[in-house]
C-alpha cells in the first residue's frame, strides 16, 4: 500500500466514524468516539511501521568509496587496493586488502573506473569470491580510462574485490590529489 493510499484510506474512515449527525442549524459536529479513535490510531501504526510498513529500512546498511592514490604495476593475479578510503559505511571494505565483505544477504551495487599509464595496458575485472565477473579493459593508447557498474546479489560473507588477471604487468595511472581510479559500492537492499 502506498503512503497516499493509506492517507486516503484513513481520510474516509476519518470522515465516516468521526462526523456524526447532522444538527438543527444544518451544520455537521464533530463526534469522535473512543473506538473510533482506537481503529484511527491502529490504522497509524500499521502504516508507520510497527507492523512492517512504510518506513522498514535494513537493520544493516553497507555503503563504501575508495580511490587509489598513486600509480602502480600490477602482476598476474594481485588484487588492486584502493587505499584512500572517502566513504565506509559499516567498515566492510578493507583497504589493506582491497576487499569488500557483504554484511548480509542482498543485492548489492558496484561501480569502478580506473585509468591506463601512457601507452601501457590495464585489465582488471570484477570478483566476486572466485568468481570473475565483468572486466575493465582501458586500452592501449595515452591515458584511457574505463569503468564498470555491476548490480550482484550476494549472501553474507561474500567477497568482492577489483583484481588484475592478465599474463602480463598492468598499468594503473594515478596521480594523489585528482582520484583517478575509484571503486565503491552499497548495499541497495
């Protein structure tokens, strides 16, 4: 039910329980009877949340943001840590790691732009425990970038990280005070 329905809903039973009669001088009183005030204030609740209703948000919230501060060379299989931490909600990505831990069961989104040195490659794709799932692939040519955005839905203890796969080294442009490279995510519920 909608908040507008449940407004509306309420305005009726408003109406109907709480106008009485019609008196003598072909005005309406005002009669509110304490059932009526009762059945008003249980509708309320419902709506409001005590039963689930409107305003239910997750008992846990997860959100992060972290960029890379320098340029790095990646080998074969090396988990890039972003290691300047902007945002982190519940403390569920580790920056020493570059890992991201779901807190609990859900969808989950995340979103990552990197940027290739001058004439270098970079290739790094999105994990999700041993799992690779979409990949960044900046180019060759100057200083590219690439992104990615990926909506997962992940159980608690799940692990989500951006990780180079290549045969050879890869190439991260990054420069301290522009954040080139990001990688953040949430929990969407």
């Amino acid at each position: 039910m909608t908040a507008m329905s449940a407004v509306c809903l309420i305005l009726v039973v408003l109406v109907m329980d709480c106008y009485g009669h019609k008196a003598d001088s072909a005005s309406y009183t005002l009669k509110i009877e304490n059932a009526s005030f009762e059945n008003l204030h249980s509708m309320f609740m419902k709506i409001n949340g005590t039963e689930k209703g409107l305003r239910k948000h997750n008992k846990v919230f997860s959100a992060f943001a972290a960029s890379l501060t320098a340029s790095k060379i990646f080998g074969t299989g090396e988990v890039v840590k972003f290691n300047k931490v902007w945002t982190n909600v519940n403390n569920d990505y580790d920056p020493n790691t570059g890992v991201y831990t779901a807190p609990e069961p859900g969808v989950y989104q995340f979103s990552c732009s990197v940027m290739a040195q001058n004439n270098k490659q970079l290739r790094v794709y999105l994990w999700k425990n041993n799992e690779r799932t979409v990949a960044i692939h900046a180019g060759y040519a100057s200083y590219n970038m690439g992104t990615l955005n990926m909506i997962l839905d992940l159980v608690k203890g799940d692990k989500v990280y951006i990780k180079q796969q290549v045969e050879r080294q890869t190439y991260i442009y990054s420069e301290p005070t522009s954040n080139f490279n990001m990688f953040s995510g949430y929990l969407i519920r």
